[in-house]
C-alpha cells in the first residue's frame, strides 16, 4: 500500500494580504453571562467593603476634630513674653493679651497677637510668636535701636484770666502808677524761659524716658514745642526720623566729617546738622538731601570754604548756598 505523504503545514510570510497575517478566529462560544455575574459580585462587594472603611474613617476624624476643638486639654492658660531688654513692661502686654486666655492653642492664630502689640507698642522692632503645647504661648520681643539723645524746650500757651472783682483791678492800676520800673527790668520779669526735657529717641523716633543719657550717641535739639513730651510718644514720625539718618549717613560718607548733633525744627520743616568741625548745615525736610548736599560738595573746595571758620551754611534756598562766618552779623 502507498502512503500518502503528509501536507506540509502554512507558513505565513510576511505580506500584505490579510489571509496571510490575520490568525484564525476561533469558533469556541465563551460563557458570557457567567462572566458578567461574576464582574457584578466582586464590584459591589468592593464598593460595599470601601463605603463601610470610609464610612468608619470618616466618624473617627470628626470624633477627633470635636474632641481638639472643644476638649479644655488644649485651651491657652499661660501666655509668657520673653524680653531681650529688661527696660519693656511686660506686665502692660500681658494685660493686653489676656484677652486669649481660654481659647484653643491648636487653631489659635498667631497674627492675632502679632498685631495687638504692633498696634499698641509700636517700640518693638519684631514680634515672635510660638505655641508650647498643650496651653503655652512664649512671645519675644525685640525693641528698635536707640539712635541719639534728646533735648526737648517747649513752652506752655499762657492761659488769660480775666478778673472779675473790679476792687483788685484799681488796686493792680494803683500800684502800677506809684512805682515807676525800668524797661529792662519789666522785659526780664515776663521773660519766657523753655522748659528742657531730656529722654532718648529710638529709629522710629519713639520718646525713651526709662533710660539714662547715654554719651555716646548724638544728641538732637527739639524746639518750638508747646507741650511736654510723654513716655513712649512719636515725637518725630518715622519718614522724618529715616530723613535724618539718611541725610546724616550721606553727609558723612561724601564729606568724611562726623555729625555731632542734630537741630530739629519741626514748625519751621528744617534739620540743622552740626559738623565736627563746629559749623552747622541747613536743610529743609520739603527738599531731597542729596540735591542739597550735592550743591554744597560742588563749590565747597571750590570756594575755599573749608578755610573758613563758619558758623552754618544755609543750604535751603533752591540752586545757591548761603554761608555765613563765625564772627559776623548774621551769626545769631
């Protein structure tokens, strides 16, 4: 008998007819209902098994939440400032601040106090505030750079009386007419004399009294006040007070001269800066220092005045300079 030879089997070339690359389908009918309750089952147990853990995880964060909130462990019962200079009354904050005694430390806002003190004591420089858990708030205070002596003259407004009693007028007319006194001696019994204060001024040109003189540092004349100055007032606002650094700075470094002290004339809007070498310079605060100081270092060499012996140089008037000698008639 003859044996038939075997068939090789297809092989697919590569090429471009879809009977050749495309595999045969396959005639076999899969169970699709069976998949499709199999793929229901596992997903509602699955959304039923998520919905009872977020459920449960949910309670427990609310439970804490009210438990944080409401719970006393956790409320302020102590508020310590701590102070670098021993000269701040902290007992005059803490007053201020008792006001928190009570309420949560966790969602207590640490702004709250930041501005209080910046708003009622304007002398600190920086506020730090920290929570010590569970029922502590430690606040440092750090206070502005005292940056010259002050020496304040005022006089108080006279106050006119006007007597009722017509008998103690003719007595005051009659003793008037029976004693005849010279001008002089009249002008110098109603002579008004300024009344001197003596505190220090910090970099926001804060009033210091609790503080003794110190040498070192520049001393600036205030006159033409009509009150006496309190503890911890503005007596000069901060953009005047930076004009009269900044002006000192820049006066020094272009004219290599030290500032001794500082006349301030608040009425009449001018500085008087007083040189090492004992004449004064004149600027007015309505101006920019630099133009001021500039006009002067353009002629100072120039015209030899640092061969003079000067009393001031008025810088003031708008593209001159005005100087005057020590002994002459315009030195008052």
């Amino acid at each position: 008998m003859f044996k038939r030879k075997k068939s090789p089997k297809r092989l697919y070339y590569p090429t471009k007819s879809r009977w050749y690359t495309q595999p045969r389908r396959s005639t076999r009918k899969r169970n699709t209902r069976k998949l499709f309750s199999n793929n229901i089952k596992t997903r509602f147990t699955r959304f039923f098994k998520n919905a009872i853990y977020f459920t449960i995880t949910g309670l427990v964060l609310v439970l804490l939440v009210l438990f944080l909130t409401f719970s006393s462990y956790f409320s302020i019962t102590n508020i310590e400032v701590l102070r670098q200079d021993f000269h701040i009354d902290t007992a005059m904050i803490s007053n201020q601040l008792n006001r928190y005694i009570g309420d949560n430390i966790l969602f207590f806002q640490k702004s709250k106090i930041v501005n209080k003190i910046q708003e009622n004591f304007p002398e600190f420089a920086s506020v730090q505030v920290k929570k010590t858990l569970p029922h502590t708030i430690n606040i440092e205070l750090k206070s502005h750079p005292i940056v010259a002596n002050i020496r304040a003259y005022y006089i108080l407004p006279e106050v006119e009386t006007i007597a009722e009693d017509e008998y103690v007028n003719e007595i005051e007319e009659a003793l008037s007419g029976s004693f005849v006194l010279d001008e002089e001696v009249s002008d110098a019994r109603y002579e008004i004399v300024p009344i001197e204060q003596k505190c220090l001024i910090n970099k926001v040109g804060q009033a210091i009294f609790d503080k003794e003189e110190d040498l070192e540092l520049m001393t600036i004349t205030i006159t033409g006040l009509s009150q006496p100055i309190e503890d911890r007032e503005i007596i000069i606002t901060n953009d005047k007070m930076n004009y009269i650094l900044d002006s000192i700075r820049y006066f020094s470094n272009l004219f290599k001269m030290e500032i001794v002290g500082v006349g301030y004339l608040p009425i009449a809007r001018e500085v008087h800066l007083k040189t090492d070498a004992g004449f004064y310079i004149w600027i007015t605060t309505e101006k920019d220092y630099r133009k001021q100081i500039d006009k002067l270092n353009t002629i100072y060499k120039v015209a030899e005045l640092d061969a003079e012996d000067l009393a001031y140089i008025d810088l003031r008037v708008q593209e001159k300079v005005i100087y005057c000698p020590l002994r002459s008639n315009c030195n008052p």
